[in-house]
C-alpha cells in the first residue's frame, strides 16, 4: 500500500432542511485511507453513515467539507474525474431481471461507451474472480442470494475503480453465507488492489475485513473512535475466536455500547 493517502474525508458535514428547521446529521468527519487500505465504518443506526457513503461517493451534497479521491476533489472540482474513479456496492444487488449475469456485470462498461466484445470479456473475467464460472447467462432469478450478490461485487469491479464503496453488501444473507462472502471480498479485494470503505452494523464483519474501524457517535456524527487492525492476512473464520480478534470486538463494542440503538 502507498504511503499517500487514496481517499481523503475532510471535515465533511451535512445539514438537512425542511420546512420543521434544521436537522444537522453529521458533524466534521475526516477519514483517510491509503491506496489498496479497506476501511470499515461502524455506528449507532441513524448515525449517517449512509448519507456518509452518498457524500463520498457524489450522491449527497455536503454542507461542508470535501472528499477527494487520489487527489481529484469530488465536490470542488465538479468531480468528475473523482466520480469515475469509483464503483458501489449495496445490500440489494439491483440486478436488472432481465439481463444475463454478464449483461448485468457489463453494464457500466456499456454505459460508458465501450464495445460489446471487449465488455463482454471482461464480465467473463470478473465471473471468473467473483467465481461464478458457468453462470455467464444465466438471469439473476436463478441464482442464490450470495451468488447475486458476487454479481454487485463483480459489476462494481468492471470498471477498475480506485475506489469500492459497500453499503451493507452482505447484510440481508444468513450468517453462513455472510462468512463466505467475507471471505471471497477479501480475496477479491487484494486480488484487485482497489481501497474499499465498507458500512457495516456487524463488529465481526467490520475487523474481520479491515485494515482500520471507523467507529462514528450518535447524530450529529462525529468519529468517535478509530481502531487499527493488526491481524495477519489471508483471515480465516476460525481467527474469529483468537484472543486477539475478541479483544478488538470488545473494545469497538465497548465504544458503541453507551449510544442508543
């Protein structure tokens, strides 16, 4: 990983009006993450920590601050050369039902302009990283809950990005399948050398998949903690139970525990 930093969060704020008054929803956060670094964010629910990714990813206006992404602002700058650089991911695969697995992974190539046989072979590629090998057109209806979401992963994927950002991404799957799906984005993850910022509610899932745990307080949120993970990489399931592992789950837990749910 460069030493210099791939995504800068400065001092990013966001205040919402209405016509019942101001509701300020997050309060100067600043987050840095290396190139190839995976982030987590962890938070008390309606912390903001989604409105932080739309932020981030050129979604949501800030009230204040900027992001910046290997030195292209977002908000600055237009942010166009930002933007391009990154790729999102969400707890709904938001697969079209009508496009074959690699129509689906191809589709931000397509977008983009890029001719069919060069996007189809690397919806081809990414099927194979993502391991859904045999699956290139088949419909998203046949496929299983984790194999869709490998879709989301690989359509993320397809267009190189610096830059990955995860909204919950395995949220919604059993706890067996989630633990596959860690494993498999981690592999992916250094397979690709992308910098990925991940939402989690899960503690587990949030050290077990970063190099660094954000933890932001209660609205209007703020980072409250930042805690460094220094367990060896490729993880297993079974590091879950070290000593090590638990003592980080419990100081993160120990973190959140006084904020409200």
């Amino acid at each position: 990983m460069s030493a210099q930093p791939e995504l800068v969060v400065d001092n990013i704020g966001k205040t919402f009006e209405s016509a019942a008054g101001s509701v300020k929803a997050i309060d100067r956060i600043d987050i840095s993450a290396k190139a190839g670094e995976f982030i987590s964010v962890l938070g008390p629910s309606g912390c903001g920590k989604t409105t932080l990714l739309r932020m981030i990813g050129g979604l949501e206006r800030p009230t204040q601050g900027d992001v910046s992404i290997a030195g292209h602002s977002v908000w600055k700058s237009r942010g166009g050369e930002a933007v391009r650089s990154l790729a999102f991911a969400f707890q709904d695969s938001r697969l079209f039902p009508w496009f074959s697995i690699e129509d689906n992974i191809a589709l931000p190539l397509r977008l983009r302009g890029e001719p069919k046989e060069k996007r189809l072979a690397r919806a081809r590629e990414l099927c194979a990283l993502v391991g859904l090998q045999g699956f290139e057109k088949a419909q998203p209806r046949q496929l299983s809950g984790g194999m869709r979401q490998r879709v989301s992963l690989a359509r993320a994927l397809a267009i190189d990005p610096r830059l990955v950002l995860l909204d919950e991404p395995f949220g919604a799957l059993d706890a067996m399948t989630r633990d596959q799906m860690n494993l498999e984005l981690q592999r992916i993850c250094k397979a690709t050398g992308a910098t990925v910022l991940l939402i989690t509610h899960s503690i587990s899932e949030a050290v077990f998949l970063g190099d660094k745990v954000v933890v932001l307080s209660p609205r209007p949120s703020h980072v409250h903690a930042v805690h460094e993970v220094n367990l060896p990489r490729p993880r297993t399931i079974a590091m879950q139970e070290t000593s090590e592992f638990q003592q980080l789950v419990r100081a993160i837990r120990s973190d959140i525990a006084g904020y409200p749910a």
